[in-house]
C-alpha cells in the first residue's frame, strides 16, 4: 500500500440527516374537517333559503324546515363523527405500526 492512499469514511460513519416528517395525515385530516364543515353550513343555508309547497301554512312550512333541517344536520354530524372515528383508528394504527421496540 503506498502512502498516498486516500481512504474515505464508510457509509455507517456519515451519520444521517434526520428526515423532515410530512404531515400527509394532518393535511388530509384537516381537508376533511374543512369539507363536513362546508357541508353542514351549505345545507343549514339551503334550508333557511328553502321554499315550500304553496298548499302548507306558514306554520306548516317553518315546521316543515325545521325538522327537515333538523334531520339532515344530525346526519350530516353523524356521518362526520363516524368518519373522524375511522380516521382516527388508522392513524392509531398507523402510529403503532411504526413505534420502534
């Protein structure tokens, strides 16, 4: 071997750049939020802005909103609780997966 040999550091010795972590979940989880939100307060718009049939009375047809709103804002609630429970298992399941030991 002659002395000018030039040796350079093995992979292992270069320590690694820790990786910036993506929020790809967070982003997504918040695209969800934003979009139920958007749903819930169009429907409750349309509703207040809804006509009715001309045969009803005007009790009738607040009535008739107002339950109708009433149903269709708990449906839409229920289908954002449902979906933020599934999300939330997943990233639960996500974050197990990935835990070192």
């Amino acid at each position: 071997m002659s002395e000018n040999t030039i040796t350079t550091p093995a992979v292992a010795d270069v320590p690694a750049k820790p990786r910036k972590r993506k929020r790809i979940f967070m982003w997504f989880f918040l695209a969800v939020q934003a979009i139920f939100i958007a749903w819930l307060v169009s429907g409750i718009v349309s509703v207040s802005h809804g006509t009715c049939d001309p045969s009803l009375t005007a009790n009738a047809c607040t009535a008739t909103k107002e339950i109708g709103g009433g149903i269709g804002a708990a449906l839409i609630i229920g289908l954002w609780v449902a979906a933020d429970v599934i999300l939330g298992i997943g990233r639960l399941i996500v974050v197990f997966a990935r835990r070192k030991g």
